[in-house]
DNA sequence: ATAATAAAAGACCTAAATATCTTTTATTGA
DNA sequence: TCAATAAAAGATATTTAGGTCTTTTATTAT
C-alpha cells in the first residue's frame, strides 16, 4: 500500500507531535529506538520532511525535532504525496495504463470506491487528529512490545 | 497496492478467461503482445500459476494456455495469495508488528474499512465475474491505445 | 523417427527500495 | 574561541522486485 519510507515517516511525525514541543525538541535516536526504527534510514526521512517543511528541526545541542502550529495541521495526504506521490490514488486497480470511465478495466465501478475512500481519509485526516488519539489513550504509535518473554528472568 | 507480477497475472487470466478455450489455446507471445507485457517475465507468471493449478497449460504445437471450468470460478484472492501473499490485508496501516483491537495504531478503526473491504472484494470476485464483463463490452482488459497519433500519417 | 513448436526451467541481469556508514555544517554552552 | 552536540549531506552497501536470455522438456504433425 505505502512504502515502508512513507510509513516510517506518519509514525515519526505522529510520534514527534504526541512526544515534542519547540521548547523540548526530540532527537532522532531517542525516536528511532521507540518506533523500533533503523537510526540513520530515519534520518534521511526526516530529512526530506525537514525540507519539505512538513517537520521542523534545528542542529546542535538541545537541537532535535519538533511540529509547529501549522504542522500539526499537515494531513496525512501530504506526507504520502512527499514519500511516495500520489499515484496509487488514481492508478488503475489492474495495471491499465490509465484509469477512466471511457475505458474502465472490470474491476474498476467496485476498486474505485476503495481506492478513493482511503485518498478522502488520507485527505480529512491530519497529523493532530491521530496524535490527539494517542494523547486521549485510545491508540498507540508503538509497537506492541514482542519481548515480554524477556521480563521472566 | 498489489505487486506488478500480481496484476500481470490477473490481467493474463482474464485475457487467457476471455479468449481461450481448451479447442483453441491461446500462447503466451499473443498475451504478452495483447497486455503490452515483457514477454519473459509474462512466461514466469503463467507457470508459477501453471504450478498451483490456477490455470492449464500444454506444451508442443497447438499448444498454449486456457481456463477449464473449475479456474474460472477461482476467486482473485487466490491469485494475490500465490502473487503477493495476504499479508497486506492483515498488516497495520501505519506499519505497526501487528494490527489488533487490543493495540490499534491511531488509524485503524478507519484504515480497517477499507482494507477490510478490498479483501472481502477480492475474496467474492471470480475470474468469471471479470471475464464476463469484457464479455459483455461493459470493460477493457487491454490498455487504451496511446498510439493513435501515429495513425495519423 | 524426426523436425518444429511452445511451455518449463534455470541462470543471469538491472533498477529501485531499503539500510548503513562517514563527513560536514549549524548551534550551543563553557 | 573551543569542544561538544545533533542534524544535514553524501557515499556506499544490501535486498528485493522486475526483467531478460538460454537451455530443456513435452507435444504434435510429418
Ligand atoms: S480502469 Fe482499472 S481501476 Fe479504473
Ligand atoms: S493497528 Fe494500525 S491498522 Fe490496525
């Protein structure tokens, strides 16, 4: 569906909004170890968000990541369109060269309704409404932690 | 979303459901050429499909690939099952070891519809079901022609 | 039997995605 | 102004998906 890069980058960001505030900025090895994510890979995903002004960052010491206002209001379409661009949205279900009614594949009246309901959730859906979830309890950003069988020792 | 070897294949069997019969068998250049598919590559597909029965296939002369009656009623799941395997239908949206009620991700509730829906898609449709359609004029299996300018010479 | 045909099988190549490592630049506090 | 810190940038490595080419095997018609 999405990229692992693109993935890599929605929980960075839901993880930086839940975690972050410009006055207590987070690093990027302190993300990486809890999203159990490889350190420098992230960075260079961070990186693209930074320049794309989708994160914000500053270097040096007390440096690290942060969203500001409007970044919280960032939806989740834009990071995708920023990873992976948007043509999974309007691509054809069955590889067609193009996507149409004029000359739709059979799959295309039942894929279409699928494919544009996840593009309108992707769309209506920012980066505030899933960190907001994870502040209220009802989700979680982290992996479930695999290693209880190492607490029995 | 699916792999490219997964819809080749799906193309190929509902080319192979639309223009094929046991009497008259169709060959793998003539798919390839139809579907505007890399031959080779086509060649693999049609055998790993050849191998888990999904479709038929004779060597030799007068030889080639059709459906009998019991491929036409396979369901498409089956097909991404041996292409891509399920996971995607099963996997967490946002990338998280597992998706489950008890540590859902911030996106479940709505990314599950979808998923969800795509599966059930998948796992009600027949490579009949499509076939027909082409069938009955009402869609394309083969890409819209972008050559017509050269027709104009 | 034999030559022609067509898929099966296997070896190999290429490009893209994923991941790691090293060096540079910006920032801060001592 | 210097040392420490942390992200940016760049180079490189690994893995997987995608694609090509060659040889083998099965089938058929002559
Ligand atoms: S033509 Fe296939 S999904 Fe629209
Ligand atoms: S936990 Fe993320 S989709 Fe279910």
């Amino acid at each position: 569906m999405l990229s692992k890069s693109c993935v890599y980058a929605l929980r960075a960001i839901i993880f930086i909004a839940h975690n972050a505030r410009e006055e207590a900025k987070i690093g990027i090895k302190e993300i990486a170890q809890e999203l159990d994510l490889p350190v420098h890979y992230l960075g260079k995903i961070l990186q693209q968000l930074t320049k794309h002004k989708i994160i914000q960052s500053i270097k040096g010491p007390n440096g690290g990541f942060y969203l500001d206002r409007e970044s919280k209001q960032v939806r989740l379409i834009k990071v995708i369109e920023v990873m992976d661009g948007l043509d999974v949205f309007f691509q054809c279900g069955l590889g067609l060269n193009n996507c149409s009614e004029e000359h739709p594949c059979p799959l295309h009246d039942n894929f279409k309704v699928y494919r544009d309901g996840l593009y309108t959730l992707f769309s209506t859906t920012s980066i505030a409404d899933l960190a907001n979830k994870i502040d209220e309890g009802n989700a979680f950003i982290q992996n479930f932690p695999s290693k209880l069988k190492d607490s029995l020792k």
